[in-house]
C-alpha cells in the first residue's frame, strides 16, 4: 500500500520471506518520513534498492498510526496541506500522472 501524508510517503507491504513474521515493511524514499507516521521505528538502511530507508513495525501498530492520522485529517484539499514545496510538487506530479490515467479510461468522463 502507497501511503501519501501531508508529511509523509511510505510503501507498506508485508514479506512471508523475512523472519519478522506478522510485521509489515515500512519503507520510503526520504530520510524521516518513517518516523513521521512512526516515531518509535528501528529504520535502517538498504542500498541499492528501490526503498531506501524500512522499518519492521508491527502490524497494530501500523493500524494504529493510519487510524490516528485518519481522525486527524482537518484539510479539505489534500495537496493544499503539504507544507513543504519539494514533498508539494512531487505529490503534484503524482496526481497529474492518475488524472491523466482516469481521463484516459474509456469508462470514465470528468465535469468540472
């Protein structure tokens, strides 16, 4: 699952082959974003790979971190809550790239 926040992105997955059996993978791109949706993680690093920083984190307490940012959401224009001009125009890019993806679906048809 890709997990965009206002000052986060994380890819959480699970892995049947890695001993921490019942944990999820948190991973993300950049420094911090981890710790932001979970403070207590043991990040470390992995290079190469697409991920560069992961985290075992166990599985209620990823339920848990969701459902905290969930009840937390006071935004009413997702892209208009991130702070940071860099984390805004990637997320921005990221939204181009699915509308262009939906307006391209022969069973899709956007009114503004």
């Amino acid at each position: 699952m890709w997990l965009f926040t206002s000052n986060s992105f994380v890819s959480i997955v699970g892995d049947n082959k890695h001993p921490h059996k019942g944990d999820l993978l948190v991973r993300a791109r950049f420094e911090g974003d981890i710790e932001e949706l979970f403070p207590q993680a043991d990040v470390f690093t992995k290079m190469p790979s697409d991920y560069k920083y992961r985290a075992w984190v166990d599985r209620a307490d990823v339920q848990v971190a969701v459902a905290n940012y969930v009840d937390n959401i006071d935004y009413d224009n997702f892209k208009n809550s991130v702070a940071d001009d860099d984390r805004h125009d990637n997320y921005v890019g990221v939204w181009q790239v699915m509308y262009q993806a939906q307006n391209r679906s022969r069973n899709n048809h956007v009114d503004f």
